[in-house]
C-alpha cells in the first residue's frame, strides 16, 4: 500500500480516514498520462480520463482533510449554460479548465474570429499554475520519508481551491463575453424578426426599413453560418419583392385560366423565397437563443433552415430577378414537362435517376425548340457561348449555331421520312432510348444527333458545376 512508507509524524497527525484520502489521491496524480517532456497529456481520451479522476480525489482529499469550499458565490451571475455545469457550492472541478490552466491560452477562435482572453485571466492561470506545482509536490512527497504533515496538505490543497476559484470566475467569464459576442449575429437578427412581427401587428405601421435590416442581418448571419456555401451571394431584399409580385402574376394567370405551365418556375422559385423567409422568420422569433451553441454552424437547425433561405435567394436572384431570364426558364421547364406527361417510360413521381441523367440533353433540345424564348436562360447558364448584339436577343457563337443547324435539318429529314411531331419524338429518345424504328435511315439519324447532344450536355455540366447543380436542383422542383 502506498501509505506504508508515510512517517510516524504524519501517521499521528492525520486519521485512517484522511490517510486513505490522500494515499487514493496520490494513487490518481500518479496515474497522470504524460507526454514528451514530462507534461500532462490533457488532450488525449485516457488523459482527460485521469486527470477528472485526480481531480475527484483532490476534491475528495480536501473533503477528508474537513476543508471548506473557497467562496464561488460568483456563479450566481453565470449564464444558464454555465450554472448547470457548476453547481453554486461544490468544488465542481472540470478537467477542461484543468487544460485550460495548464496551456493559458491568450485567445480562442469562434466563427473564423479570434477572441482574446483578459489579463485578469491570464494572470489568474499563472497563479492557479504555481498552486498547483506546489500541490503536485506534497502529493509526490506522500509515501516518501518526508512525507507532507497534516498542515501543509491541508494548506496546499486550500491555496489551490482558492487560485482555482478566482481563475474558474475570471475564465468563464471571459468565455460568456466570449460567447455573447459570438452569438452577436445571431441576437441581430433575432432581434430584428421580432421587432417586424411586432410592427406588423400594428395596423398602419410602416415594415419597411426593419424588413430591409433583418434580410441583411439574414445575409450577414447566413454567411457566419454557412461560410463555405454562400461565398460571394449577394442576398440583396429586392429579391422578397420580385417574388411577391411573381406570385402575384402566377395568381393573376391562373385566375384568368392562362396556361400554369407558362408560370411554373416563376412560381416554383418564389415560393421557395417566400416560404423559406416566412420559416425562417417564425424560427428566430420563438428561437430560446440561450441554448445556442456559440460556433454557430453547429446549430443544425438554423443552419439548415439559413441554407434552404439562401438557396431560394440566390436562385431567384439569378433566374427570376431578370424578367427576360425567368421567361426563358419557363419556356425549358413547360418544354421538358410536356415529355415528362406523355413519356410511357418514365413515373412522374419518382424523378429516377435516369430522368436526371437526361435533363442536360433535354434542356438542350428544349432550347432549340424555342430558340428566341428561352436564350436568356441558355444564356445564363452558358455565357462564354452567346455574344452582346445590338437587338434585344442575344446571338449564339458560330458553333452552337452549326449545332442548332443541324439539328434542324435532322428534324426535317425525320418529317419527310414519315416521323409525325419529329422534334417530341426526339426528345422521348432522350429519355428512354432510341425508339424501336423500322427504318434503318431514322434510327441513323437518332442516334448521330443523340451522340453530339452528349458532347453539349457534358459541356452544360462540367461549364460551372456549381450553377449547373442549382439550375437542376430548380428543374427537379418545376417537375
């Protein structure tokens, strides 16, 4: 046993009960993971393991030895999170605080930003450090010939609880400004939906200005969040008024029995910005913002209900914002739905893996149905191959107009050959095949244009991956 070797003097000086104390924490400050160098590991699973064990005993140990708690009377002003972690009169000692006073980190990083430690908790370390040496010291001593007496555990085991206490309260509340500050963007736009919902209960009271804040605290907030998703989006709030006035047009159309196939993406894409604002707002309101996690993008739900929020944004941005645009996303989409209807070889429901496969040839042919309606969507999601012209309509370069050419005077050999609606009957070989054909000309016909519509298709992916993914992400929604 370890208390064997202790000396005559300290064995009259302290109970059975008091030596088993401090011979079981010796037996844990023994059992302290070192690293190279000889310091304590307090990064490691089995590190922290032994020192929460050590710090038992030492709380242990100080019980034993009958010596009162120094004065933690500050915890009462702790934020909530931090008064469940550190009960008001206990020692409540935490390995992490342990590896925070053993490294004294000068600052610590939250949402790409540094936050420095105070000088005061700085120096509350370095205190805390020398009680503790001076600490670790009689413990070594326990079991030896000069084994620690009575008094000096019980004075080294006291001057450390108290340079522990001053330096738990000049860390943690370090860390709760530390924390306050990172939450900042997320307060702000708290704040601000709530101040809207209340100004929209008052009749007659004017929104505007706060609406115009919280979609720039949305913007800020959403770019904390998902800093890796948003780079570069400019989530402008004009955008929540072209889509009002979208809807409005949808409901005015199909009031009016107009076609809804015209308007679907229009309506499809303002939607998505109303109701993911809408959403998004509702959540903030009644959002209990002391229970967030400081790192924000570790709040799963605010960042996913921010990444469906700026998705509909920066979408609408770039295909409804422009009028000409939206047109010609509605003319592919109405274009790609009228196959979708009739085409026997695929469930409208199900959305396979091979209808998505088939959307870039499909876009494509859609485009070269309607030319002049939809260049402006082409456009957008292929820039390097339209160039300026002095009229309204952008001009395609001389290779995609070769393409286009060809495809035309394809589709007039098919009609001559007998293929009633040439061009539908094409786009249904896009999605499941060449058709089953009696004649060995048409089925030649298919399947060179079929062969460099691959090449084009390739070219509308690999151009911007990225603007490529969102466009498909629309179509896939329009079905």
């Amino acid at each position: 046993m370890a208390d064997t070797a202790v000396s005559g003097s300290c064995r009259r000086e302290l109970s059975s009960r008091e030596q088993a104390a401090v011979s079981r924490l010796a037996a844990a400050h023994s059992n302290l993971v070192l690293v190279e160098g000889g310091e304590i590991d307090t990064l490691s699973g089995s590190g922290a393991a032994a020192i929460t064990n050590m710090l038992a005993e030492v709380d242990a140990a100080s019980n034993a030895l009958r010596l009162a708690p120094a004065d933690r009377s500050y915890r009462a002003f702790f934020a909530m999170s931090y008064c469940t972690m550190f009960p008001s009169r206990s020692r409540a000692y935490r390995a992490d605080l342990f590896n925070a006073m053993v490294h004294r980190y000068a600052a610590v990083s939250a949402n790409d930003e540094m936050y420095a430690f105070s000088k005061l908790s700085l120096r509350c370390a370095e205190i805390v450090q020398n009680s503790w040496a001076r600490l670790s010291h009689e413990i070594c001593r326990w079991g030896s010939e000069k084994a620690p007496s009575r008094a000096e555990m019980r004075s080294a085991l006291r001057a450390f609880d108290k340079a522990w206490a001053r330096f738990e309260q000049a860390y943690i509340t370090d860390l709760i400004e530390m924390e306050r500050q990172a939450l900042q963007p997320m307060l702000v736009a708290a704040g601000s939906a709530r101040r809207l919902a209340a100004r929209e209960r008052m009749q007659g009271s004017d929104c505007s200005e706060e609406l115009i804040f919280l979609i720039d605290a949305l913007s800020k907030l959403n770019s904390v969040v998902n800093s890796k998703d948003c780079a570069g989006e400019d989530l402008t709030p004009d955008i929540l008024l072209v889509a009002r006035e979208a809807l409005y047009q949808c409901y005015w159309a199909e009031w009016h029995g107009e076609a809804l196939d015209e308007f679907r993406a229009k309506r499809v894409m303002a939607q998505g910005v109303v109701d993911s604002f809408n959403d998004l707002r509702a959540y903030l309101c009644h959002a209990e913002l002391e229970f967030f996690d400081p790192i924000l993008g570790n709040n799963t739900t605010v960042k996913s209900k921010l990444q469906t929020w700026g998705d509909a944004w920066a979408c609408a941005t770039k295909y409804l914002r422009n009028q000409d645009i939206a047109q010609g996303v509605c003319t592919l989409v109405a274009e790609i739905r009228q196959v979708h209807r009739i085409s026997s070889s695929l469930m409208v429901d199900e959305l396979s893996a091979e209808f998505c496969m088939a959307i870039p040839r499909l876009v494509w042919l859609a485009f070269l149905a309607k030319p002049h309606r939809s260049v402006h969507a082409m456009r957008a999601l292929l820039p390097h191959r339209f160039r300026e012209s002095f009229g309204p309509v952008p001009r395609c370069d001389e290779e995609l107009q070769a393409f286009a050419a060809r495809c035309r005077a394809a589709l007039e050999i098919l009609h001559d050959l007998g293929i009633d609606s040439a061009w539908l009957f094409l786009m249904k070989s896009v999605m499941s095949g060449s058709e089953p054909c009696q004649c060995r000309e048409v089925a030649d016909i298919i399947d060179q244009l079929l062969h460099e519509l691959e090449a084009w298709s390739i070219e509308l992916q690999r151009s911007s991956p990225t603007r490529w993914n969102q466009f498909l992400s629309l179509l896939v929604r329009c079905m």
